[in-house]
C-alpha cells in the first residue's frame, strides 16, 4: 500500500527521510520508504557502477531513470554517485526539488557508509585526499572528516616493506603527533601526520623502506604523496629498527633531497635501466660478494676518500680498500678518475631505481581514479 502524503507535505517526508538516517536504516530501506512516501520511483547509481531503484506499491522502477529523462532529476554526490527522483506531477518548486534531493542524498551517503566497515571507510576518504583528480571542494570535505582541515600542517609518508611494518611505524608515531591516518595504495602504505617534525621519527621498521616530503599544508597532500611515493624508490631497506640515520644510509628518504634526481624516478622504469653496463656489472658484484659490497661502495660514492669511508662504517681502511679495488675490477674504471665517483655514484643510484621499480606501479591515484600507472613504458 502506498504511503503517499495526500496532498503532498514536503515537510513530512523531508522528517521521514531524516528519520531513516537518524536510525541507521539501510540503504534498501531508504529508498522504499521515500518511494512511497512520494507516490515516485526514486534510484541511486553508485561510483562502482551499483544501482539501486524502488518505486511505490513495488512496481517495477529499473530503468526509469533512463526511461523517462525529462521528469527525472538527479544531484551529485560526490565520492558516492548520484541520486535521482521521478518528480513528475510533484507539486515542487526547483528550490524545493532541490532541497529534497540534498536531504535524500545525505541520507544516501549515510546508509552506504553503515555498509562498510569504518576501517573501510577511513582507508577509502585518506586515499581521496591525495587523488589529484578529487576537486578540492570534496578533498576539503574529507579533510574535516579525517579531524584535520585544509590549513593543517602535514607530513606525509610512504613505506613499503614486510607484514606488520606498517602498523609498527605508525604504532612509534602515536604520542609525538595529535592525529597520524594511514592506509594501503598498492603495495605502497601511505601515513599521513599532524604537526610532526620529521626528525622526531624514532626510526623505520627492519627490512621496510621509508621517505617523506613536508611539513606542508594538507592543501598539498596531493602532490606531498606524488614526491614521497617518488623518493621510496630511492629508499634502501631499514637495517636496525631506530635512528637517527645518516643522509647516506637512505632509510628515511627526505623528498625535499632529491633535487634533480626525482627526475629519474619519474621517467626510468626498471626495464629502461637493466641494460646499463654498469648496473648490470654492480649486479654482478653484488651477486659474487654480497650486499656488504654495496654498503661498503655507498659509503665511498658518499664521501670523498677510502679512508673517510672506512671511518664512516667503523672499519679498518685496509678493509674498504681492498673492496674498493675488487669492485673497480669489477665496473672497469677507478673511481679517482675524473668523474670516476660520480660515475659511480650515478651506478648506485640506477640500481635503487631498478630494485623499486614495482613500488612506482604501486599507486592507483597515480593515473587518476581507474588505477592506470604513470610509469613509462620499457623502450
């Protein structure tokens, strides 16, 4: 039996509406109700592709939103999809049309909402917030959503590693900053903290890789994640699970660091660097000696002696010295020669890139809302 309002009270089904969403009634319930309390079939369609339709007395409503376009008006919901009313012979000015649809539309909202998980929900407003394609009227929605507002000073983080490293660097956040979200893009966690001075970090989970770009305003989140994302590939696995680190250790990558390195991140796949002969001779070395070799050739490309090198990893000079030879042997040119450690340098930087390389297909905001990559094809 139809529950239409005879003659029609606006005002009764706006209660009515509000009403279902005050008491946390489904989405199917929702529109049921509605349905019959305007006597009209009502419908959303959700940014999944989901549609949901009903109509009084149960009639059969599929279709009429397409069927019958002149007398169906619909509003936006952004982040949700859209919802729709068939107000033909509704006596409704537009501002009243408009106003019941904004009603039914929260009341929408609210019911998809009580469908997921919290936890969900959380993972799914923390991702819009650094999706450039978002307009900044819903990411500044979503802000406040979150506890934080367009004027908050963030530092945002991307990490990457074994199960339970993200939840332990969040877990050592907790106490040093008011609000610190995170949520998994990929294979990639993004975390992101109010008011945090990346230098009180206490350090980054053994075998997990981390970098960060801010302090910066949330305003910038999207572009903070853009720089973070791009600076973990130059991250190296955490050794020791506490810092402080040295700049050369690269467990905790500042993005603000890169200069014109970020360049090669953005525009070198894996694929594209394989065929380096000097990647490919480091490769090699590393396979022959073990990552020792490579900690050992870090620590020379950072400084501008052996001996300086040897006293940066607390060994004897003897000792970085016959690496250094064997690894000379090994890339075929010195690194005293002019440009030699440049040379190398350039050599270990290329292989971070190469052994990151997955971490750059990683984020589906990358690309837009369809989870497209921006990573350059192999040529």
């Amino acid at each position: 039996m139809s529950h239409t309002f005879d003659p029609f009270d606006l005002e009764a089904v706006l209660r009515l509406v509000d009403e279902l969403a005050e008491s946390d009634a489904d989405l199917g319930v929702l529109l049921d109700r509605t349905a019959d309390a305007l006597g009209r079939a009502v419908g959303i369609r959700t940014v999944q592709g989901e549609v949901r339709t009903a109509s009084p007395d149960d009639r059969p409503a599929d279709g009429a939103e397409q069927a019958a376009p002149d007398r169906v008006v619909t509003r936006e919901l952004p982040g949700t999809g859209h919802i729709w009313i068939d107000t033909s012979g509704l006596p409704l000015t537009e501002a009243e049309t408009t106003l019941l649809l904004r009603r039914l539309g929260i009341a929408a909202k609210v019911a998809l909402l009580a469908q997921g998980s919290p936890a969900q929900e959380g993972d799914t407003a923390l991702r819009s917030v650094v999706d450039p394609t978002v307009d900044a009227e819903t990411r500044a929605r979503t802000w406040l959503r979150l506890g934080l507002n367009e004027a908050s000073t963030i530092t945002v983080f991307a990490l990457a590693g074994p199960p339970g490293a993200a939840g332990a660097f969040v877990d050592g956040l907790r106490g040093l900053t008011p609000v610190v979200l995170h949520a998994p893009i990929g294979t990639v966690e993004l975390v992101v903290a109010k008011e945090l001075d990346p230098g009180d970090v206490p350090g980054v989970p053994v075998g997990a890789r981390a970098a960060f770009a801010g302090p910066c305003p949330s305003a910038d989140a999207p572009q903070a994640w853009h720089l973070a994302r791009t600076a973990l590939r130059f991250a190296r696995p955490s050794t020791r699970a506490r810092g402080p680190y040295a700049v050369e250790e690269a467990m905790l990558v500042d993005a603000a660091g890169l200069g014109g390195y970020a360049l090669l991140a953005e525009t070198l796949s894996a694929e594209q660097i394989a065929p380096v002969p000097d990647v490919r001779q480091l490769g090699r070395l590393v396979d022959d000696h073990g990552d020792d070799m490579l900690v050992c050739l870090e620590a020379v490309a950072a400084t501008d002696s052996v001996r300086k090198a040897a006293r940066l990893l607390h060994r004897h000079h003897n000792s970085v010295a016959y690496r250094v030879e064997r690894a000379q042997r090994y890339l075929g040119f010195s690194f005293t020669e002019p440009y030699g450690r440049t040379r190398l340098f350039l050599a270990l930087v290329l292989r971070r890139l190469q052994e990151s390389g997955d971490l750059y297909r990683a984020d589906p905001t990358a690309g837009g809302t369809d989870g497209s990559s921006t990573e350059p094809p192999a040529q």
